[in-house]
C-alpha cells in the first residue's frame, strides 16, 4: 500500500475534481430592460466595445448588471483565471483563489481563499467591483459580497463543450474582450472538430480514467460524466460506463481489464497506481500502457479544454494518433 502522503495528496485530487464537476448556485441580479442584456451565444465579432450599462444572464438565470466596464475583479475559479490570461486581460484581476496556478504569473495575483470560502474580507480590501465565480459558490457568500456593492457574476461550464465557448463569450462582453473571446472559441471548435476528425477511422480501446484508487477507494469517471463524453468522443470506450458518478470498485475493474488506463500526470499518480497491489496484474500495467496526462486541462473547463482533448485523445491512441 502506498505511503499515507500520497494518499492525501490522491485525495485532494478527487477533491478537486468533484468541485470542478459539480453545480453552483447564485442570486438574482437588477433587471432595467433599458439596458443591453447579454445572451448565450458567442459574441458575434461585429462590434469591437462593449456597450455599458449591460445585463448578463449568468449560467443559473440570475440576470445581473454590469454598469460600467470592470476595473478590479477578482476570480473565484481556476478556469475563469485561465480565461482572463487567455482574453489578455489579465491586469484587471487583483484577486484569485488558492487552486489557481496557471499560468505561473498568477503567483503575483493576491489569494482571496478557496473556492468554497473565500475571504470576503479580503476581497473587500482588494476593492473589487466585480468577482466572477464558477462552480461550488455559496449563495451565503455571494449574498456578504452583494451586501458589500460587489457585482458577483456566475459562469459555469455545466460540464459540456457548448458551456465553455458560452462563459469565454460572456467573459469577452463583459471585460471588453469579445473579439479576443471570438478568436479562442473558433480555434476551440476547429481542434476539437480536427481530433474527432482524426479518431474517426481509428480502432477503440477499452479505456479506464483513475481520479482515485487504493485504501480510500476508487474513483473514475462514470456514465454521465464530461470526462465518459470526451473518452468516448476521443475514439475510446469507457469500462466505467457501468456506474453513474464517481465511484467504483477495484473488483470491476479487474473484471474489465481496460487495453488503456489514464492518469494524472501529478502528484506521482502512475508510480502509486502501478507498485499498488491489486493493480499490478492489470493488463495495462504489464504491458506499460498506464499513460498520464496533464489533468488540469481536462478537469477545468476552460480556454484549455480543447487542448485537453486533443491530449486525451493522443493518449488513447498513441502512435496511431496523426
């Protein structure tokens, strides 16, 4: 059995995984139906300035609005972090949570907390006028920032493709960006185009994704979850199938005995997993296709998923991957 550290650090990664894959919750904004309001869809590229005031219809329904272009804004997820460097307009962030940690200049951005708790305080003292939250954002904590005249936005991905091109563009009106938003969402939707391409005519092995294994359990990614849906549309077949959610057992996956197992390239995830017993007669660790991939660009839904699905379907398929 591996070393109690590694099984903490195993944990935080189920952790971690199960906030970006999980709901929100917000509250109902102003609503002045003389002020321009802000659908789903992408901005269309034909206006260069956003016009303020506006309303924006977050991913709850909540309409919210901007009165003037934000100036301080802090964000409560590592995606929305991503997108705000992806936008270029990562000097209006004075504020972001602990997990975020890419690129490597948010180092220099103040930490406000965690997604679950973060500082009100703090945020207050950082005189933000805006912060945008994603998953797992308390309605409690959204309310102390509404009480303090801070503008709380909640865009969340809700787990899909469509969902991540629909916060980019929101993003891009609301920052005074959405030309930049445009150009990443078309390049976004020509990759993942490109790699369903190419996986098309290709064989498709029996795939297993590891968030979790050994002494706490083990968990993957089941039926119903984004991660089943990119395997499957990355030209693999999910063992985990099986079950709904998250968790599962050591029992059936040794019954499946996946062609292809998946793991994080962090935390010395593959090492553990492969000197673990009852993995180590597993098809996939004799024959050395236990494969590790860079999970952040899967697990958060951002400007980086269609690169993360591009990886995850390399994985699969190895060298037939062209």
């Amino acid at each position: 059995m591996y070393k109690k550290s590694k099984s903490t650090k195993l944990i935080l990664v189920l952790f971690l995984v199960m906030l970006v894959f999980s709901g929100c919750s917000g509250k109902k904004g102003e609503n002045d139906p003389s002020v321009p309001s802000v659908e789903t869809e992408t901005p269309s590229g034909n206006s260069l300035d956003t016009a303020y005031p506006l309303v924006v219809t977050d991913s709850t329904g909540n309409e919210v609005t901007i009165s003037e272009k934000p100036m301080k804004v802090v964000s409560l997820a590592p995606s929305i972090t991503e997108t705000f460097f992806a936008l270029g307009v990562e000097e209006l962030l004075v504020g972001r949570t602990e997990y975020c940690d890419y690129p490597s200049e948010v180092s220099g951005i103040e930490s406000i907390g965690t997604l679950q708790e973060p500082n009100i305080e703090k945020i207050a003292e950082l005189e933000a006028d805006l912060v945008i939250a994603s998953t797992h954002f308390k309605e409690e904590a959204q309310k102390k920032l509404e009480e303090l005249g801070i503008t709380v936005l909640v865009l969340n991905p809700n787990d899909s493709f469509e969902g991540v091109y629909d916060v980019i563009g929101k993003m891009g009106t609301v920052l005074d960006a959405q030309v930049k938003a445009e150009e990443i969402v078309v390049s976004m939707k020509e990759k993942v185009s490109s790699v369903e391409e190419k996986v098309k005519e290709l064989s498709s092995p029996s795939v297993y994704y590891v968030v979790g294994y050994g002494e706490y359990g083990d968990y993957t990614a089941g039926k119903g979850t984004f991660i089943s849906e990119m395997i499957e549309r990355a030209g693999g077949i999910n063992v985990a199938d099986d079950v709904e959610g998250w968790s599962y057992s050591l029992e059936k996956l040794v019954e499946h005995d996946p062609q292809m197992i998946l793991v994080s390239k962090y935390y010395e995830t593959k090492s553990g997993f492969i000197s673990t017993e009852g993995y180590k007669e597993l098809t996939a660790v004799k024959e050395d296709k236990v494969v590790e991939i860079d999970s952040n660009l899967i697990d958060r839904q951002g400007p980086r998923l269609a690169d993360g699905f591009e990886a995850l379907a390399k994985a699969i398929h190895q060298d037939d991957f062209r």
